[in-house]
C-alpha cells in the first residue's frame, strides 16, 4: 500500500461513461485470462485441419514453381524475360517494391500504432509481423535476380574481395541494400522479440519432449519474471521507436531508386510519402487478405472482433485517399510545372498504349477504398476480403504503371518500345505467392498467430484497478 | 547426517492482477531485496510498487545507434573516399549527405541489436535451467496465475517470517521451490 493510493477520497472516483461512449472490449464476452491462453496456442497445437493441408497442397507446389522459374531463368539469362531495351526494369523491380510494400503495414501495426497507444494493435501484431518478414524475403529474391549474372550479387555487399572494389555509396541502388536488409533484420528482432514470451507460453504447454526443448530453447529460459519484463517493456519500446522511422525510410529509400533518376515522371518530391503511403494501403490490404478468412477458420472472432476489421478498413481508406491525392497531385504538378516532357510522361500514363493499367490503378485504389465510408461495408467480411484483394492488385499496377510508362518513352521517339511479360515472368510471380503462403501457413502451425501475452494484458483482467482484475477485493486498490 | 535440501526461496500464488499489485507492495515494504514477481503479462504500475528503477535498455541502444551511425560514415569514407577513391560525376569523394542513407539505416540496426541484446544481457538471458523451470505449479504463470517468489539467498529471508508475510498477503498457495 503506497500512501498516495490510500489517500485518495472515495468522492473523487471517476464516474462511468454513458453506455453509448462506452468503447467496445477488445476481447468478447469477458473471457477469462486462461481462455485466451488456451484458444490462441489451440491453434498451432490442435490436430492440422483439412484447409489447412488443402491450402498448404496449393501453396507449396506453388513455391516449388517459383524456384524452378528462378533455376530456369539464371541457367539460361535474363532472355526469358520480357524485359529489353528501353523497359530495362519491368515485373521484377514491380514485384519488388511491390512486395516491400506489403510489409509495411506489418511494421506500421507492431510500431506506430504501439506508439500511439492503440491497443486495438495487440491482436493483429503477430500476424502482420509474420506477413512483413515473408513478404520481405519475397521482395529481396527480385532485385538479387534482376542483376542478370545472379552469382555476382554478393557484389553488393561491402565486403573485401580480391577485385579490390567497393560498392558505389552515390548510388540509390546501394542505399537500399542497406534499407531493405535492415528491414529485414529489424524486423526479425522485434518479431522474435514478440515471440519470446509467447514461445515460453507454449513451452510450458509443451507435451511432447521435442516441443518442449525445440520451444524452450527459443524461449531463452524466459520466466515472466516483473524484473525481467521491466526491461522487455523498454526494449519493447526502443525497438517501436526504431522501426518507426526505419519503416518510412525505407520505402523513401526505395522510392529514390526512381526520384534520384532524371526521368520524367520518376524525377518527383513527391514520391518518398507516395511510396510509404502507398506501401501501407497495400499492406493492409494484404493483412485483411489474411486475417479476415483465417479469424474464421480459426474461431478467432472474439479477439479479432468485428472492430478489429472496421478499424483496419478505415486505414484503407485514409491511406487510400492519401494515395488518391497523390495521383492527383503528379498530375497538376506536370501541368503547373512547365516542363513539357513531364506533361508528356502523364498523358502517355493515362492516354498512352498503357492506359488500360492506369485506369485498374484508378479503379482500384482511387474508387474502390471509398467503399469503406459505409458502415455495412467495413462490417460485411465477403466484401471487406474482396475490397483487400483488388486493393492489393491496384497497388500492383501503380508499381507497373510508374515504372513501365516511363521506360517505355524515352526522349527520343526513336527509343520507344512496349513491354509484355513472358510466361516465365508471369510464374515467377505467382510463385512468389506460393512462398509467400507457405511461410505463412507453417508459421500459423507453429507459432501463436496472436501475441498470447499482449492480449491478456489489455484485458480488463490484467488492469489492477478493474473490478475484474481483482481491484475492491481487498480494499483500498 | 542428513542436511534438509536446500531451497531456491518460497513460492505464493495469487490469482489476480489487484492481488499482485497489493502483495508486491507489502514484500517491498518489509524490506526484502532478492525476490521478483512472475505474472503473465507486464502489469501496469507494477515496477513502482515493487520499487525498480527505469530500466538501462536505453543505454545499450543509444551505444549502438551512435556506433551504426559512425560506423556508417567511416565505411563509406574508406571504401569510396579512402581505400580506393571512386569518382562519381565530379561531386565529391565523400560527402555525409550521400553517406547519409546507408549510416541511418546502420544506427537503426546497430540501436536495435543493442535493444534486444541490452535487453537479454540485463536479464541474464538466455537461461534455460532454473529451478523456477522445474516447478510443476510454476508452469501456470504463463497462463493465468501469478506469483511471488522470495528467495532463500536474501539476506532477511527466514521461512516462517516470509510465509506469515505471503499469507496475510492473501496468497492462495504457498510452497516451497526446490534447488
């Protein structure tokens, strides 16, 4: 009993909220602290359901497709590609920002939203996590491929060789290097960090000797001690406040590669926060694609309610008018600007032999998102998963249309040319999906798909001055 | 003869979040040092009454941000400038600006491995053998039970004394955990 607690009048108790400002539980029906314990690690522990082999038969041999693309493709040369002179970056570059992309709301969900306190976070956190970490690996395979003799891509990296050569600094290209890989191993930590406490969870709930070993030992000996979570708080902190500012640079850095250049249409301010806004529209887009069938299949519905979904929605929509406004402002700057072949560079995006991937663009991430002003759209799951995937597939044209419509007119009329992907391109793609979905699928075999401990803590169990979590039991709490 | 074994300190159960909180207070109170409070979740408030202080995490990352940012900075300044000069469009062989990218991405990753390494080394993790480990009733602290734990190492530490405190703080379970 500190003083100050025992002092405070019973006059000065805060009165409740009327019911119709009274927010809506994060956790349904009040379940109890053990209940979540039991339904979250249910999942990874249970007998592997039907779906789950079903989609893991799809998904696998998918990914198997994807190795063999990429066997066929160093084997043989950048040939079998589509891409040629002028549109020397086509899908692959694409696919790569379109995939670091994805992560992005991983990283915005486990960062920024945990320092703006949102508390809605803790449910979707781990999930998001996971998605950020494999989308990243599907994004790092692009750029490694593209170089063309893929054996000489260590290249990039600053290590001492007997060339006696360096990478270049100038360049964008090598900033992002170091940008993606440190999201990737950022990412990683404050992932594995997450998972510390929870991998002690399923330790202790271990029964088998192999579970219990292979979980203790990632568990590091964690034993929940307040001493202990007194620093894994700050840390916890610490790594928030770092992958903030390391989320927004990255995709900047990455939007460099195309702002640093001279070409019309790429040559933009504009484009650090077009990327990153754009990136995090896709990315939930890509996190609703997920959680809205799985929380389903999973009979998770209670701890990713209904509201869970609502409020994700919603920044598909901020994030989508963002990049709506974005579009619009690359226009009037072309027109206001002045500089003929800026102009040009637009009207060939939206008039030009690409025209038909402008407008996908438009439909599906202008248009498309606006939907969810409506309530019975945010709550209605069939549309919310329909509304995610076409966002997802907008955001990819928006990566195709920058990059395709600006290679394909060069200053010089006499270089101008069309870029088709070829069939190779084409499965190399889809298969990234595969590997994409397999991860995912072995990672919510394995591990808890909801972070087991943040949960419980925001429950009204975990607050000591909650009647639920024991408060006017003993008097003066 | 036959010594009693040695025990690692007394365990108490408590069963909720409130109950904790007012136990923490009164071990504190009576002045113990070496004991620690096990709960599922961080619990709000908790490090004041135990009495910690803010934890030095803080230091292992600054420590790391600064060394990722110089480190970034002399990489550059050797690999483009020093060891073997590129020059690029006539600008400058080094610059901080455009070493500017790659640095920040570098006190980034140098600060967040101080984080999670700061972190593991001030709790003396990893650690996978513990006799807190082998207790069976242990094993509920990660799923909704909660603990305090005074150990047999703390200089005030007698075992009738300690389970008169843990009882009039309304523990629900006392016992014993083994070396």
């Amino acid at each position: 009993m500190t003083e100050a607690t025992a002092a405070i009048p019973a006059a000065v108790k805060v009165e409740a909220p009327p019911p119709e400002l009274e927010r809506q539980p994060l956790v349904l029906n009040q379940r109890p602290l053990g209940w979540i314990t039991d339904h979250i690690a249910g999942v990874a522990e249970g007998k592997t359901p039907k779906w789950w082999w079903v989609a893991f038969g799809i998904s696998a041999p998918t990914m198997v497709m994807c190795f063999v693309m990429i066997a066929y493709l160093i084997s043989t040369g950048v040939g079998v590609w589509g891409l040629n002179h002028p549109v020397a970056w086509a899908w692959d570059i694409t696919n790569f920002v379109f995939w670091i992309g994805i992560g992005h709301a991983g990283t915005l969900i486990s960062a920024i939203l945990f320092l703006l306190r949102q508390r809605w976070r803790t449910s979707i956190n781990r999930a998001a996590e996971a998605m950020t970490i494999f989308a990243v690996m599907c994004a790092g395979i692009f750029p490694l491929i593209h170089v063309g003799r893929a054996w000489f891509a260590w290249w990039l990296l600053p290590i001492p060789t007997s060339n006696s050569l360096w990478p270049q600094f100038c360049s964008p290209l090598e900033w992002d290097v170091f940008a993606v890989s440190t999201y990737f191993t950022v990412s990683l930590l404050f992932w594995y960090m997450g998972l510390v406490p929870d991998l002690a969870v399923m330790r202790d709930r271990a029964t088998n000797k192999l579970k219990q070993i292979l979980y203790g030992l990632f568990a590091l000996g964690w034993r929940a001690s307040n001493r202990h979570w007194s620093n894994y708080e700050k840390a916890y902190l610490l790594l928030a406040g770092l992958s903030t500012p390391l989320v927004l640079s990255v995709h900047s850095i990455v939007s460099f590669d195309f702002a640093v250049s001279q070409l019309p249409g790429w040559h933009t301010t504009i484009f650090p926060p077009y990327f990153v806004a754009g990136a995090i529209f896709s990315g939930f887009g890509m996190v609703l694609t997920l959680l809205v069938p799985l929380r389903s299949v999973c009979n998770l519905q209670e701890i990713v309610t209904t509201r869970h979904v609502e409020l994700m929605c919603k920044v598909v929509l901020a994030t989508g008018s963002i990049v709506g406004y974005a579009y619009g402002m690359e226009f009037f700057i072309a027109w206001y600007g002045g500089n003929p072949y800026e102009l040009d560079a637009f009207r060939f995006r939206a008039f030009g032999p690409y025209w038909w991937a402008y407008w996908i663009m438009i439909t599906c991430n202008v248009i498309s998102p606006q939907l969810f002003w409506f309530k019975k759209i945010r709550t209605n799951m069939v549309a919310v998963f329909i509304i995610s995937i076409v966002v997802n597939i907008g955001m990819w044209f928006e990566r195709f249309v920058i990059i395709a419509t600006t290679l394909a007119r060069e200053f010089m009329p006499a270089n101008w040319g069309y870029f088709s992907p070829t069939m190779v391109d084409i499965l190399t793609f889809v298969g990234t999906f595969g590997l994409f979905m397999t991860l995912f699928l072995l990672f919510m075999r394995f591990l808890p798909m909801i972070a087991i401990c943040e949960v419980k803590g925001i429950t009204p169990q975990a607050d000591p001055h909650h009647p639920l979590g024991g408060a006017g039991k003993g008097g003066h709490h | 003869m036959d010594l009693p074994p040695r025990h690692h300190g007394l365990l108490a159960e408590f069963d909720t979040a409130a109950a904790i909180l007012r136990a923490a207070e009164k071990v504190r109170e009576a002045g113990y040092r070496r004991w620690d409070v096990f709960t599922p979740f961080p619990i709000h408030g908790m490090d004041h009454a135990m009495g910690l202080k803010n934890s030095r995490v803080g230091w292992f990352t600054f420590i790391g941000g600064v060394t990722g940012y110089f480190t970034g900075n002399l990489m550059i300044w050797f690999m483009n400038a020093f060891d073997y000069a590129i020059p690029v469009g006539g600008k400058p062989m080094f610059s901080p600006i455009f070493a500017f990218p790659p640095s920040y991405e570098l006190t980034i990753l140098f600060g967040a491995f101080g984080s999670l390494f700061g972190m593991l080394f001030l709790n003396r993790l990893p650690r996978l053998h513990h006799p807190l480990l082998k207790n069976r009733r242990f094993k509920q602290v990660s799923h909704d039970k909660f603990f305090v734990v005074i150990e047999s190492s703390d200089p005030k530490y007698s075992e009738p004394e300690a389970r008169r405190l843990l009882e009039s703080a309304g523990a629900k379970h006392l016992e014993l955990v083994e070396e």
